[in-house]
C-alpha cells in the first residue's frame, strides 16, 4: 500500500539537477493526496521562468509513478503560493551554506 510518508521518502531521492538537492528538501512539493493508487502531487519551481518547467514535473510524475503500488501520478505545476527560500529545509539550507 502507498503511503504519503513513502512519497516523501521517494521524492527525497528526486533531485533538482541544477542545484543537486531533492525536490523534497528545495521546497517544492505542495501537496500530496492519495486516492485509491493514485497519487497526485502539487508542485512548484523556484522562479516561473525556471528552464526545468515542463522537465522537472515530468520527472516528478514519472519517478513517482513507478513506485510499487502506484497506478498512475498526477504532478499538477501551481505557482500560489509563490516559492521563497523559506521553504527550503534546515538540510537544503545547510547545503547551500544559508544560515539557519
């Protein structure tokens, strides 16, 4: 059975390949909601005009959607609330040399 917590864990694994930090730990992940064995995840970037738009929630979708259990992945990309760094993790943070 998927859980949101087992998400989580695959989401940490899924990174950002411009900065080398999980989409997880950047902040970008919104929303997550199961139903049945789908799971549909809310998803931003950093910054509207990011290049990764269409790449990075394609990854998202597709890494997700293999996970056992997982019928399908819906990666719906929103920009409200719009992202800011303090939606970045104490670990994120700590790599990117950002005081906590």
């Amino acid at each position: 059975m998927i859980t949101k917590e087992k998400v989580i864990e695959r989401l940490k694994e899924i990174l950002d390949p411009e900065l080398n930090i999980s989409v997880w730990d950047l902040g970008l992940i919104y929303k997550i909601d199961i139903k049945d064995d789908t799971v549909y995840i809310d998803m931003t970037l950093t910054t509207p005009g990011c290049p990764l738009m269409t790449t990075l929630p394609l990854y998202v979708k597709q890494e997700v959607a293999r996970m056992e259990g997982v019928k399908d992945a819906d990666v719906k990309l929103v920009w409200e609330p719009r992202w800011t760094p303090e939606r970045l993790t104490d670990e994120a943070k700590k790599r990117l040399g950002i005081e906590t």
